[in-house]
C-alpha cells in the first residue's frame, strides 16, 4: 500500500512538471530572426500620410547595409491626415504581415491612425512565423499588441527620422536588427532612483499607453520594466496620464522604469508648476524600484534602439545608469 502511494505521488510530480514546463514555454518571448545581407524590408505608413521622396535617406540606408527593400502601397496614400483608409493601411500591413519574402516591417511615419486598423490584422501566420516591427510613437500600438503575443518588436528611429538621426540613433538600430549586443551607459540624473533590476523591457509612447489601458492591446506589466517618452502634450496631461497608470497599479507591479524624451511640452496660461520630469518623480518617489531618467530615447534626434520583449538588467548608481540586453 505504502509503494502504492508513493508511486502515485512521484506520478503527480512528474505532471505537475510536465505542466509548468508547458507553461514556461508559453511564457517564452520569441525573438525574430535577426536580418542578414540580402532580407527585405518593408516599408509602409500606419498612421499619417508620407511621400516616397522623404523615405529616399532610409531606403538608401538599408540598401547601405546589403538590405533589399519593398515599399508598400499606403507610402503616397492621401486621406487627408492619414495614409489612406483604414482598410487600406491595414491591408498594407496584412500583406507584409504575410510576405514571406519580408523579414522585417518598418513604419514610415508615426502621428496617429495606428488604433484605428489594429482590429483588422489577422497576425495567425505571423505568429507562427514572427518577423521584426520597428518604429516609435503612434506604432507603439503594435508594440503592445505584438508583445502580447510573446514576440519581441524593436522601438527606434522610423523611415522619417533617417535624415535628421544621430549616428548612434542610427547604429543602435542596425546593431538591433543584425542581432548585434545593445548596452547602454547613461549620464546620472537628480531624479533617478538607484536599484538594479531584471526584467523584460516593455512600454513606448506614455499618450498611447494611456489610450490602450483596458483593450485588448494593453501589455501585462507584471514583473517588467517600463518605458515612457512622450512629446507635445499639455503638463496636465503627464500628470493625468501618470495618475491613471498609477491608479491602475502599473509603477506597483513593474521592477523598473526608464523615463525617455519628454520633448516640446506646453502650459497653461496658468502655470501647471511642475515640467514633465518632476510631474513623473513625484508621483513614482514612494516605489522601491530603479527609475531611469533622461534615456536618449523617444522624440529627440538621438533615439536609441530598445528591443521590446527582451529582458533587459538596468543598474542605477550614484554615478548613472546601465542598460543591457541579455
């Protein structure tokens, strides 16, 4: 009776293993093949409407780096803002999803008008075969969404931004899609927390977190490190942005933040008080978590690739901040 039972109990070991194995797997971030000379890009708007001539510099850039590239048919697309009908963008989008020929997406332009065709993509062959998506700002809709899935996705420069990069915007952004390792050693910041922190990196535009929080595109945040940058908002709105992440328990569960560009933010005729940085310090100063802030990330000229998805070490000191991709 005793060998009876203690068989029984190595048995429900040996599934209980099978299954959190299982879930580990699940759990895995698949990371796109890294691109080779001689992949194609694709290269198409999401969002706002752009001409083939101010994609030339990027075109030229990958053809640089041994790239094929293909553009895609909303590249000239009029509708008034936007690049095309929704329907137009995201069959755009679908066809490069699909292309087994493309190995990696790039978005032309970033504005706004990526929420509106998200719906519409069937990512099922996409899933099973990942490639690479890469942009910024509007795109991080695709970012969110697409990490959801366990694929990893790379935030840096667009097509637009090619001409007016820096050189490190632009080699962190060949390093990431060669596959080569990405470190970061930042300059220390008043506000920064210090705390070293493992975990895998997620997030982008603070505007876009904020408009997906409670759809289906919205990150699980649980245990990762946050990215926010922004650009162009109102001081009250960082702060009502920030407060509706922190009331939704966003700074509670994540390990660490980095805090990218808060570029170009504007006032009242009655001075909010505070600029975006202090607005963020003072309302994440109570978490016992590593805060970066000021990463050359976001809508500056010297936008660093990030590899979203990829669990990342960031190590605050008193003397900075380093970054690095596991």
């Amino acid at each position: 009776m005793q060998r009876k039972t203690i068989i029984k109990n190595i048995l429900f070991l040996l599934i209980a293993l099978h299954f959190t194995t299982l879930l580990q797997a699940q759990n895995t971030m698949k990371i796109p093949p890294y691109l080779t000379k001689g992949d194609t890009v694709g290269i198409l708007a999401t969002a706002r409407k752009i001409d083939k001539a101010t994609i030339e510099p990027a075109i030229k850039l990958l053809k640089s780096w041994g790239l094929n590239v293909v553009v895609g048919k909303t590249v000239g697309l009029d509708n008034n803002q936007l690049a095309g009908q929704d329907w137009q963008r995201a069959t755009d989008f679908q066809d490069m999803l699909d292309n087994p020929t493309i190995s990696a997406i790039w978005c032309a332009k970033g504005g706004y008008g990526t929420v509106r065709m998200i719906d519409r993509i069937d990512f099922t062959k996409f899933k099973k075969k990942p490639k690479w998506f890469i942009g910024f700002s509007d795109a991080t809709v695709l970012h969110s969404h697409i990490n959801n899935m366990d694929i990893a996705t790379l935030h840096g420069i667009m097509a637009i931004s090619v001409a007016h990069a820096t050189p490190d915007a632009v080699e962190t952004f060949r390093k990431s899609l060669f596959g080569e390792k990405l470190a970061y050693s930042i300059p220390v910041h008043k506000f920064n927390k210090t705390g070293t922190a493992t975990g895998e990196l997620v997030g982008g535009n603070l505007s876009v977190l904020y408009s997906i929080v409670g759809s289906r595109s919205e990150v699980d945040y649980k245990g990762k490190i946050l990215f926010i940058e922004d650009l162009d908002e109102y001081l009250y709105h960082i702060d009502r942005m920030m407060m509706n992440l922190e009331r939704n328990g966003y700074f509670k569960n994540v390990k660490g933040i980095i805090i990218g560009g808060m570029t170009k933010m504007r006032d009242n005729d009655i001075p909010w008080g505070h600029d975006a940085l202090e607005i963020i310090q003072d309302i994440t100063k109570e978490y016992k978590i590593p805060i970066c802030f000021n990463f050359p990330a976001g809508h500056i000229t010297d936008n660093r690739a990030l590899v979203f998805g990829k669990e990342i070490t960031m190590d605050v000191s008193a003397t900075g901040t380093k970054i690095t991709f596991e």
